[in-house]
C-alpha cells in the first residue's frame, strides 16, 4: 500500500487558498523547509510529539484511483 497522496493549499488571506504545484505525500512535506509544512510524530525530550501540520496551509487528500 502506498503512502496517502495529498494536495497542499497554502493560506493567502482569510477568504482564499492558493493550490501549490504538484501533489505531496507527508514524508515529501516533513523533508520541505526542515519540517516548515509538517512534522511526524516523534519522541522527544518531554514524550511524544504528535504530528504537526503549519496552520498556514492546508492538506486535501487525493482520492486514489
């Protein structure tokens, strides 16, 4: 089974999104920007950490075909 595939909409103002070029899966975004989109969980020095998503963007899952 392959990784769940997603489009990314980056916040612009607060009545609109803009769509970035390409579709992304959740390891392609935790290695853009050194996790400046998303973070995985992971165990830190205070336990775990769950997953992190910037609020200023916007995932959307792609249905697979």
């Amino acid at each position: 089974m392959s990784e769940q595939k997603y489009d990314v909409f980056q916040v612009v103002d607060m009545i609109g999104t803009e769509r970035f070029q390409g579709v992304f899966t959740k390891s392609d975004l935790s290695k853009i920007m050194d996790g400046a989109l998303y973070r995985k969980p992971f165990l830190g020095e205070t336990g775990i950490q769950p997953e992190w998503i910037n609020p200023l963007i916007d995932l959307v899952q792609i249905e697979e075909e």
